[in-house]
C-alpha cells in the first residue's frame, strides 16, 4: 500500500467524532479526516480548547427531550443528512449555544404554543449554517 508522505496547509480543525477530525485546509476545502492524517501537534492543541461541538455543525434538525435531558439532531458539514446524530445538549459548546439561543428558544415557544406531542409532526429543521432560521 502506498502513502503519501505530503502535507497540506491546514487553517484549523472545526470538530471531532471520535477519532476523526473535520479540517479545514487553507485552500478553504473542508473534509473529515482520520486522526493519523492530522498532526499531533494540531489535535492537541485542539483538544485543549475544545468545548463541545459547534463549528463543524451544518444545521439542527430537531429537539427532543429523552430521559429528562435536552438532545439536538445535529446534520454535519460534509456529511450527508442521513447521518445526523442525536446529541446531548451538555456535549454542544456553550458559545454555539448562546449564539443560536433566540432560534432555540422560538423553537421550544413554538413547540408549547402549539402542544406538539408527537415528535413527528414537529417542525424539522430548526437552523442551518447559513445563518437562517427556519421554523
């Protein structure tokens, strides 16, 4: 098996699942990588500021309550919707979530006004990186 010993310029790394890392690179491509393809240096400098996830999210597709505790379907850049994953509130860096509170809190307004009970009939998409609200 062949490796390419070559390195690309990298701007920063935006998120983490797992063991893999969305980068993107100075040429302003975004891609997930494993995390032997990123420097060591990168990822611990990552780790230590990391506070949740937040910049690789595409949008929020929906909330939920489970088990007392808030979750949010989180899409992500890069990766199609059918990999959207339902996430705890507490895992989402807190600057994310002060930034999309209005939309987050018309969303749950919207929720108790019209007594959604079932899940299915609530209103999907909540946020997009785009910066719209759709509700």
């Amino acid at each position: 098996m062949w490796h390419s010993m070559e390195t690309y310029p990298v701007k920063r790394l935006l998120e983490k699942w797992g063991n893999t890392f969305l980068v993107e690179w100075e040429n302003g491509g975004i891609t997930w990588e494993p995390k032997g393809n990123v420097s060591l240096q990168l990822v611990e400098a990552f780790e230590k500021q990391y506070e949740g996830f937040g910049l690789g999210v595409d949008a929020i597709l929906a909330t939920r309550k489970k088990s007392r505790k808030v979750q949010l379907r989180l899409a992500w850049l890069q990766r199609p919707a059918s990999e959207a994953y339902w996430v705890d509130k507490s895992r989402i860096s807190r600057s994310f979530l002060a930034l999309h509170k209005p939309v987050l809190e018309g969303y749950f307004s919207l929720l108790m006004k019209l007594q959604y009970r079932d899940a299915r009939r609530c209103p999907r998409i909540i946020f997009h990186q785009a910066g719209r609200s759709i509700i």
